[in-house]
C-alpha cells in the first residue's frame, strides 16, 4: 500500500486589521495542485473579511484524515458561517465529508468548482493541460514557474469511491463550472447540480476546469462573496440586491 501523507493546512490568509472574520473558508485543491496555487483567491476573499485556510490533499486522502485536517485548522471557534471549498476532486472530497463524516460545529455551506466527475481521461501534454486548466495569463506562468506542481496529474484517475453517489449533502452549496470545461462537461454538473437539495449553479462563460483560476477569476470570487453574504445574512439565501429590468427602450 503506498503511504499517503497527512493532509496538512499550509498557508492561511486572514482579513486586514481591523476587520472581524466575517466567516471562515477551508480549500481544498484538486489534482496536482497544492495549497498556494490558491493564494490569489485566498487574498481576495480575505480581503472581502474572510478568513480562508487552504490544505495540502491529494485525492488519496481518506474522509477520516480529511476530517481530521479540516477540524484541525477550523480549531474551537471559527468565525462563522464556516464553508467548505473544493475545486476538481477537492469539490468531491468536500461533498464526501459533508455527507458522509459532517464536520464538528456547524458546516453553513459548500463552495464546488470544477467538479471532477470523469474517473479517467486522455493524457495531456504540459501545454494542452494549461489550456484545460486556465486561459488566466498570469496563472499559467504561475503554473509553469511552480516546481511543485504536480504537472501531468489533471487526467489522473478519479478514485470512484469520491464519485457522488446516494444522499448528498442538504447544506447550501454554489456550484461553479465552466460552460467550455473540457474535463466535465457542463451537462454534467448540471446533473450533479440537480440533485442537490440547496444549490446556487454558476456558469462562467468561456471558463475552462479552474474557475477559481481562470480569466474571469475577479467574477468568479465576486460571485462567491455575494453568495457568502446571502449566507451569512438569511438561512433562505435569498438575493440581497437584485437588478430589475426597467419598462422603456434602450437609447
């Protein structure tokens, strides 16, 4: 059997002083990617008043070390609404903990994008893998400049025990997807996205497999602040601004 390392928190980005938390956000990467790949989305939420802690998983991590890592950096009291995110197989892993172990103290809510929904692919080279992840200039250098990237791993075998199956989780979850995924295809997720019982389905367009790190990233974690605030403001997540047609002409 081949050991698997403890998943690990490695880096944490917290609001500007003085901000109080306004509630905390665990990430959980997907295939190949560690924790600092999101740092430009951990600085932009925590700069929004939220503290977001982002682990080092593989999708070898059981539920249990999961568990234990995400309970681990949450500690006794984490600011509230506490949301799980996951991005390819980390959106699966979050959907397993939440549904399967629970997380102790009140998981508010989920946060899936790039759903990995595929158990298997063909292999890609390094330049036909950027363009499936990202059309985010600056992210793909990012990327290639990244020595641990574990490059050649985005088609990697999905372990079958992640695939959603049976009841899934009733918290609120936002699920974002690309519309030009060329790993999951958007009816996919939108199937997935059906069979959760409390969900958000976001569509970026033109987005490819990292939504969290793709051009349209500012939309992207815009999208996630807005929901995040409807979260924190009413268990119905109902809009707290709505942009209402208006009855004449357009100039």
């Amino acid at each position: 059997m081949t050991h698997v390392a403890p998943a690990t928190t490695a880096h944490t980005w917290r609001p500007p002083a003085p901000v109080a938390p306004r509630g905390t956000l665990v990430v959980l990467p997907g295939r190949g990617e560690h924790s600092l790949v999101y740092e430009r989305f951990g600085r932009r939420i925590s700069a929004d008043g939220y503290v977001v802690h982002a682990l080092d998983t593989t999708p070898d991590h059981d539920d249990a070390d999961l568990l234990a890592a995400v309970t681990g950096v949450l500690g006794a009291a984490p600011a509230a609404p506490v949301v799980l995110v996951g991005s390819d197989t980390g959106a699966l892993q979050a959907l397993n903990i939440a549904a399967r172990t629970g997380v102790d103290g009140p998981l508010a809510g989920l946060v899936l994008a790039g759903t990995a929904l595929k158990t298997e692919g063909d292999a890609l080279d390094w330049e036909s893998e950027l363009t499936a992840r990202t059309s985010c200039p600056t992210h793909r250098q990012k990327l290639s400049d990244d020595g641990q990237f574990g490059r050649g791993r985005l088609t990697a075998p999905v372990p079958v025990h992640l695939l959603p199956a049976g009841t899934l989780p009733s918290v609120p979850a936002l699920l974002l997807h690309g519309a030009a995924d060329p790993l999951t295809p958007l009816g996919e997720a939108r199937a997935l996205a059906r069979r959760l019982p409390h969900v958000d389905f976001a569509v970026v367009r033109d987005g490819v497999h990292d939504v969290l790190n793709d051009a349209s990233h500012r939309t992207t974690a815009a999208a996630v602040v807005q929901w995040l605030e409807r979260l924190r403001a009413d268990d119905g997540l109902r809009p707290i601004l709505t942009v209402e047609p208006l009855d004449q002409p357009r100039p």
